[in-house]
C-alpha cells in the first residue's frame, strides 16, 4: 500500500484537471449505506430496479413513494453529514486544481463539503418536481405527504382572484433518476473526463450503466492517469493504472 500511495500522492500533486466519479462507498463513512448492504421490506416481491422505475411509479404510485422514501432513508437525509473523503475533494479545489465530480449518489454530501463542480448524473433526493409543470418541492414538502402531488394553481383558474384556483394535482415525480429515464450530465460528464489529466473513481462498484463508461473512455485516452480507490474489486479494475482496496477516508487523508 505504501507505494500505491507515493504513486497516487505523485499524480495528485502534478494534476491540473480531476476528474472523480464517485458512488456510493463516498458515502458509507458518513453513515449511508450502499446498496450491497440495504435490504428493505416491502411487500411486493420485486427487485429494487422494478420498484425504483418510471413505469412503476406511473402505475403504481401510492406503493412507490412509501418504497421510494423507504429506500432512500429520506427521514434521516437532514442527519448526514460529510466525511474525511468529501472534504479532500474539496480540498484539492483549494489547492487551485480544477476539479469536476461526477456523482452517482443523490445525497448532496459533495456540495455540503464545499465542492463548486458537481454533476449529479442520478438526480438529487432533495427535491422532487411535477412533471405537468415542473414545479419544484423541497425534501420537507416530500416527508410530509403520503403521496406528494402538485399544489400549484392551474393557469386558467389563477386568475380568479374570487375563488381558490383549481391545484395541478399531479403526482410528483422524485429528484431522483429512475430506472427507464436517462441520466443527467452524461455529455458533460463526458467531455470533463477527456480533457482530465487524472481520473478517480472512488466507491463505485461500477455496475451502474451508462456511467461506468466513464472508465472505458478515459482508459481509451493514454495521457489520463487512472486510479480506482475501492473497498473490494469491481469487474472494469483493468481499466486502471492504479488500483487501490482501500478505505476512502484514511487513503484521501493521507494522500491529499
Ligand atoms: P455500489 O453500492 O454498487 O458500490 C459501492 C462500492 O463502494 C462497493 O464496491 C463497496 O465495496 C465500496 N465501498 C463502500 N464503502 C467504502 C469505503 N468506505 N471505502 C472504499 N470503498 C467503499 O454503489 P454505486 O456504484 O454508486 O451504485 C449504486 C447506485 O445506488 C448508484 O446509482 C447510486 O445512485 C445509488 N445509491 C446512492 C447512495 C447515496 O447517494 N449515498 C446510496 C446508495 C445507493
């Protein structure tokens, strides 16, 4: 480990654009869990990707926000706060690199640490919108409603100063990217990796698509260093020029 870290501290310090595509494991030190140690109960027998899909929702929408909130802890979101890792992050931005992280996780802990460029490619617990309207409401407003529908006015009624105006009424959709939509960012996510000179993935089992492309492109580009820091070994690891099984916190700790 000694020299994995001289190799990686060595490519830190010499990195003008970062790249760092983060998962779940950036979070597991500040209590989140990640997915391969989640179980939840619920009552329909089906996988997390059935139950967290648009078409789930559209069907179903009064099993899917329990499920939703259920999953995603979001009574508990207020109570995380960043750790040693995020805070690195942010601490190479000070240290005057460009840094751009590209997030699968929708906790919001990078922006808490202080991190100014940040793509959420899965979307965002904090928020969900009305996909009539595209009004948006806060995570507050989500816990509490059963099932979270738009309170805005219709247009046509909102005029009528004499009555209360008719409400959109639509069940709201989550901040958070389902299964069957697209992510977010992807292009840019993209064009940051390309143009990186050190490229990070830190806490990702990279098995999430489209994303874990991120890794195949960057591996295509010979001048991007490319370290991959995770607890255990993920199947794109040759992808890598440096691979490190390890804890984030005390690895980012030492090495930045
Ligand atoms: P994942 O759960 O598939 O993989 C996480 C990886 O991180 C695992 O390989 C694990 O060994 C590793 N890990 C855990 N803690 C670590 C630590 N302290 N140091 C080093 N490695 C550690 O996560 P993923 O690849 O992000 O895919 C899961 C999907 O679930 C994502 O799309 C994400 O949106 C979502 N998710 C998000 C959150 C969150 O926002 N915090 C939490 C759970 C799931």
């Amino acid at each position: 480990l000694e020299k994995q870290l001289q190799q990686f501290k060595q490519w830190v310090k010499e990195a003008k654009r970062i790249v760092v595509l983060s998962g779940a494991g950036m979070s597991t030190e500040s209590g989140i869990p990640d997915f391969r140690s989640t179980e939840g109960v619920w009552t329909r027998n089906q996988s997390r990707e059935e139950l967290m899909s648009l078409s789930f929702l559209e069907r179903y929408p009064d099993e899917f926000w329990p499920i939703y909130k259920d999953i995603f802890q979001l009574k508990l979101q207020g109570n995380y706060v960043p750790n040693q890792g995020h805070y690195a992050l942010k601490k190479l931005e000070d240290l005057g690199k460009q840094v751009t992280i590209v997030t699968q996780n929708v906790d919001g802990l990078h922006q808490v640490a202080g991190s100014t460029h940040v793509y959420e490619v899965h979307g965002t617990l904090q928020q969900a919108f009305c996909p009539a309207c595209q009004a948006t409401y806060d995570i507050g407003f989500i816990n509490n409603h059963d099932l979270p529908m738009c309170t805005k006015p219709l247009s046509s009624s909102a005029s009528n100063s004499d009555q209360l105006g008719e409400l959109c009424q639509t069940i709201l959709h989550p901040g958070v990217v389902l299964f069957e939509d697209q992510v977010r960012y992807l292009h840019e996510s993209v064009e940051a990796t390309t143009a990186a000179d050190l490229f990070l993935v830190l806490g990702s089992s990279l098995q999430v698509g489209p994303i874990n492309q991120l890794a195949m492109i960057a591996q295509s580009v010979p001048s991007i260093k490319k370290v991959i820091l995770n607890r255990e070994a993920t199947m794109l690891d040759h992808c890598f020029d440096l691979v490190i099984h390890n804890e984030i916190g005390a690895v980012l700790g030492q090495a930045i």
